[in-house]
C-alpha cells in the first residue's frame, strides 16, 4: 500500500491531539487509509513534530506512533521525504514554520488563522501559489452536520432571496478561580496570539463566505468582559485579549450578517452554536449537529400584547431536517480531502487565498473596534 508522511507540528496541543492526530489521521488509519479515486488506498504515516519531549513520547507511546521528534527548528523534519507538513502551533509561530516547509518543497496544510497579520498571511498565500506546493487550511466547520443541513437547504432554494443571518456563539469559560477553566491561558493573552476575534473570525468569515457570500464590511465592537483569570499552574494573571465580540457584517448580495462571540456568556439555546438564516420564502436555525426550518406557509401570525400571557410555544413551529445520512468527524473529512488533493490533485478551494481572506476580516473587525465605525474590506489589504 501506498505511504504518505505527514509532519504533525504542534500536535501536542488540544486540537492538534484530540482532532487531527486521534479523531482525524489514527481514525484514518484504522479504517485502513484514504480511498482513491482507482480504488486504492494510500496510508497517512505521521511524524509528530514538538518542542516538549516528554509529551511526544507519551503520544507516541499511548497511540502506537513509531514517528517522532523533539525539533522546534524543524530543520531534520523538513529534510526528510515527508510529502505533508501540518501546522497546529499556537498562531504566532506559524508563519515562519509553514514557509520553510514551503521553501522545502512540502505540500502544506495548516490550522486557522494562517498568521496573525494579514501582510503576514498574503505573503504566505503569495509565495504557496508561485510555488508547486499544494496548500490548505482548516475549515473545519463547514462538514459539521448542522451545516451540512443548513449547506444542503441554500443548494435547494429553500430560504428564496436570502435577508439575514445571525450566529450566536459562546458559552461561560471558567476563570480558574473557583473552577478550572475549560480553555488554555494563552487564550486569553493578546501577546500569545490569544483573543476571540483572532480565534473565532477567520472560522465566521469561511462560514459566511461558503453558504451565504463574502462578506464586504463590518462594524465591531470588542472587549475583555472578565480582566483576570488563573492559568494552569494555579498563577493569576491579567486579560490582555478580548473575550467577547459583537459584529454586523454586510455580505455580497445584501445579505446582513450580526454576530455574538463569547467567552462570557450564559447557555440559554439549543446548542454552543446557533445561526438562524431568515429568507422570504423561509427560515432555518442549525447547531453543531441539528437543523430546524419554517417555512413560508407554516409561519404563524403572533400579535405583540404585552398585557396578556403568552399561550403560543413558537419552538412548536419548526420541523426538524432529517440526518439522511451517516455524518463523520468534521476534522477528518477535510483531512481526507487535502490528502486525496495531494496524491490524487482533487479540487480542494480551502487554499491559503481563504485562509488569508480569514485574517483580513480579523484585522477590519479590530480595526473597526479602534475607530468605532464601519469598515470595508477592501480598506484593510
């Protein structure tokens, strides 16, 4: 069977473990490798790539991975036949990395945001496409089930004209005070690349850009809700990077866009994330798993009285879409696709251009934050 080596960078950390080593490339090879389009199967070889030793060891020891090497320079890695270098270091360290794999002739596949500036991350959009390199970014999102059934009813003409999305995102994360946090430190320090508009807006901007259109401009409002928090020795330290941010976005297509992120929010919906599309013709909410629509002729008629008690449960309204089908982990589909663009030069348009569009909204989302008005992308790039 046919091998591919795949450099794992930063697979030591929470995503880079638990998504794509475990959920994502071991679950590959478990079911015996990546199917081709002939029929044949080609085998993803990894080799984990850190900068703590003992942590590698002990991957490499629970999960069976002959591979491995503590090379933070990655100059031994890169010199190696290796096809692949992935990247899940924390963003800060991700530039320079992913261009001397470039440099080095490897096809490239790495975590959002592609860098922390945008000059930053067009330069590595640049450089990958004047190179023969093939090059992706993680857009995870797009293959969870929830999407997947809001993605199959845009394909359908089910909402009509389109008019409005809105995604609500976030949950309560623990300051470490009286509970531990569910979240790494770094996080939530602007100076390790921390903050919910560089966590989360490149993911927005994908999301938005694949379903509904690019988006044109924004207004953001950004901020640290909670100032000190407990790191995982147990050490206070204070907030340097927002945890909240409130933003309308304005898509191609007149299409408007409001969005709630947060680290400092209570649950009171159906799931961690929620994104109501309303259409004339109809209207959807879809979470992480599930999907719910109203159609036009279904829609009820409420009167605003509020002088008389509510007797209608509007959540009765709505009719469930049905899973039609079996939904895999979100990682490892987009895994096995890069793969397959690699060996096999299957499309894959989730390339560096994206990533790099991710960290223009990022940037105009702050920006408009900064200067309390309205932002154009075309401003910022």
């Amino acid at each position: 069977m046919q091998e591919i080596g795949i450099i794992m960078n930063g697979v030591t950390g929470r995503m880079g473990t638990n998504q794509h080593l475990i959920r994502s490339i071991l679950a590959l090879r478990e079911e015996g490798g990546v199917e081709l389009a002939d029929g044949s199967r080609v085998m993803p070889d990894p080799l984990l790539v850190g900068r703590n030793e003992q942590k590698l060891r002990d991957l490499s020891d629970t999960h069976g991975i002959d591979r491995w090497i503590a090379d933070p320079d990655l100059e031994e890695c890169l010199d190696g036949d290796d096809e692949i270098y992935f990247d899940a270091q924390v963003t800060p360290r991700r530039p320079a990395c992913v261009m001397n794999a470039l440099d080095a002739g490897k096809d490239v596949y790495c975590e959002k945001p592609l860098a922390s500036d945008l000059e930053s991350a067009q330069e590595l959009a640049r450089t990958a496409e004047q190179s023969e390199s093939k090059h992706g970014i993680v857009h995870d999102k797009l293959w969870l089930p929830g999407l997947v059934k809001l993605r199959r009813l845009v394909d359908q003409g089910f909402f009509g004209d389109i008019l409005s999305v809105r995604v609500e995102f976030g949950y309560w994360v623990f300051t470490g005070m009286v509970q531990e946090a569910q979240r790494p430190s770094w996080n939530y320090r602007a100076e390790d690349g921390g903050g919910i508009v560089d966590d989360m807006f490149s993911h927005w901007n994908y999301v938005l850009e694949d379903l509904f259109g690019r988006v044109e401009a924004v207004r953001c409002h950004e901020v640290t809700h909670v100032p000190e928090r407990v790191d995982e020795s147990g050490e206070p330290y204070e907030v340097t990077a927002d945890d909240a941010a409130y933003a309308i976005m304005e898509l191609e297509g007149d299409v408007v866009a409001q969005l709630n992120s947060s680290w400092a929010v209570r649950v009171n919906r159906d799931d961690l994330l929620e994104i109501q599309v309303d259409g004339t013709d109809g209207s959807a909410v879809a979470g992480l798993r599930d999907c719910k629509t109203q159609h036009h002729s279904n829609t009820p008629k409420p009167v605003w009285n509020p002088d008389a008690p509510k007797d209608h449960d509007f959540y009765d309204d709505w009719t469930n879409v049905p899973n039609n089908g079996e939904f895999e982990n979100a990682f490892k589909i987009q895994w096995e696709k890069f793969i397959r663009h690699v060996v096999d030069d299957e499309p894959f348009p989730w390339d560096f251009a994206s990533g790099a569009r991710g960290v223009q909204l990022t940037e105009a989302s702050y920006r408009s934050a900064t200067e309390g008005r309205r932002v154009a992308l075309d401003e910022v790039g």
